[in-house]
C-alpha cells in the first residue's frame, strides 16, 4: 500500500515509431501499377526506393522518363490500416529528385522590370505608396520646387518628387553615361560646369546638373552632371588639351612607303648632288 507522501512518478507512455513496413515496403508492383495508370505509357523508370513516412504509411519511388523531366520521380504513397496485410494506394505524383530541373523562383514583374523596358505604348503604374513620390501639397526641403509647386498649383500635379526620388535620381545620373566617372568625361577638355551649352536645372538638383544643348554632343538634351565634359565644351578651343598629341597614324598595310627625299644615310645618290623635287626632271 502506498499512503500519502509516498506518490511515485508514473512513467510516461513511450509510442515508439515503426522503422519499416514489411507490407508497404513489398507493395511494389501496386505502386509501379498505380504510377503506370497515372502515366502516358512508357513514362514509368525503373524503381527508385521506399520511404517510411510514418506507421503504416510509406512512399515508393520510380524513375521518370517524361522527356524534360530529367530528375523527376513518380511518387505513390501507400498505407494500410492496423493489422492489415493489405496496402492500398492514397496518391500519385510527380516530384522533382535532387538533381531534378526546376524553374528559377517566380519574381513578380514589378522586381523584373529594369530601366529601359518601358516600351511604346506601355503603361506603368505607379504604387500609391512609391517613396520617391510625394503629395504635391506638401511642403519638401526644395525651396525652389516648393516654389515651383506653389506657381502650379490648380495646374494639378497630385504628386512631386520626394527627398529620396531625387536622391536616387541624383545618384543614377552621377554613375551613368553623363557623369564624371564616364571614359567621355575623362578625356574631356573642362566640365559641363564652365560650357556655354549647358543649360541649368530648376531645383536642388542644379547644384549638381543641367542639361546639355550642343546639338554635337552625345549628351544632347540630356542630363549631364556638372564635372562631366566633352570635347564639344563651348571653350574646347581655347582649353589647353588634357595630354600632347602623339605623331600622326598612318595605315602602311595598304601600300608601300616611298621617301618624297633619298635617306641620307642610304641609296646611290650621293649626297653632294642637287637634290630636285619630284614631278621635274
Ligand atoms: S557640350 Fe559637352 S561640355 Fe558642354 S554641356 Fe554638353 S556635354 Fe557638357
């Protein structure tokens, strides 16, 4: 007898799981049959192996020969009910294997698009919450596009550039083809800032850009950063080159070289003679 006090622990019921299925794991022929009535004939590979997925339930595994199905298994999931000997068939499905082709994960349209998809006649909308965009009633910290809004308003411009729009904008056009880093600014004479063909920018992007009007240069109509440049730049003729000009080219592969003069140093004319110019005899 066990009085008061002298409570024991009971021991917790232990479910041990099965580690294998005799009846499922031989049910081969019922998964091939099963695979086979889902496939296209032919389809159906060789046996792959079974997996116990837990108590009397285990998946067989066959190979598929779907062409560009490369990798891919026919799956067919059995179970059984306790104390029975008898498998019966739950599903069929094709399911890619470890070395299975797969298509690269799905990435919505708007995370595609890159700039310069915008077609003809592509419309593309633009969130309501785009952070580059602002109400246009707001006041920003652009006094002169504030301005600007002022001017315009009842003209209706729902929306305005945002700090961080033109932040991105500003650090897109640095980067590009029209800012200083570019092989054209490199080699230029002076910067857009000192040429008489750029025309500057309303805004707080003026301190760093304008538009470009040299109808010659590849930067025409274009925003160009102030320390870019090229050899348009409306004073390149009284700039002083970036580098001396090396000695002229001349392609030789398509004829031959011939001295106007005799080399000095070579030949049977011999120096003490007149030398005359070429068309006289
Ligand atoms: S012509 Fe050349 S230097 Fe002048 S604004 Fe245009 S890009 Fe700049």
């Amino acid at each position: 007898m066990v009085g008061m006090g002298d409570n024991q622990r009971v021991p917790a019921t232990v479910t041990r799981r099965a580690t294998s299925d005799p009846v499922l794991d031989a049910a081969v022929d019922l998964a091939r049959a099963a695979a086979q009535e889902v496939a296209e004939p032919g389809q159906v590979g060789g046996h792959v192996g079974f997996v116990l997925e837990q108590d009397r339930l285990g998946t067989h595994h066959f190979t598929c020969l779907v062409p560009g199905y490369r990798g891919w298994v026919w799956s067919v999931t059995l179970a059984r009910v306790p104390r029975s000997r008898t498998a019966t068939v739950c599903e069929v499905v094709l399911v890619p294997g470890e070395e299975a082709l797969l298509a690269p994960e799905w990435v919505p349209w708007s995370e595609r698009l890159r700039p310069g998809d915008l077609g003809i006649g592509d419309l593309l909308p633009t969130a309501a919450d785009d952070d580059r965009l602002e109400p246009g009633w707001l006041a920003s910290d652009d006094e002169e596009a504030d301005r600007l809004a002022f001017v315009e308003l009842g003209l209706g411009r729902p929306r305005v550039l945002s700090f961080l729009g033109r932040v991105e904008a500003a650090e897109r056009w640095w980067e590009g083809d029209f800012g200083p880093h570019s092989p054209m600014a490199q080699a230029a004479p002076a910067g857009c800032s000192s040429c008489g063909f750029m025309v500057p920018m309303a805004g707080a992007l003026r301190a760093a850009f304008g538009v470009c009007a040299n109808t010659y240069s590849p930067a025409d109509g274009r925003v160009v950063a102030l320390d870019y440049g090229c050899g348009g730049h409306s004073e390149a003729a009284l700039v002083p080159g970036s580098r001396p000009s090396d000695a002229p080219r001349i392609d030789e592969v398509g004829f031959d070289v011939v001295r106007a003069r005799p080399d000095p140093e070579h030949g049977s004319v011999s120096e003490t003679e007149p030398v005359e110019d070429l068309g006289h005899s």
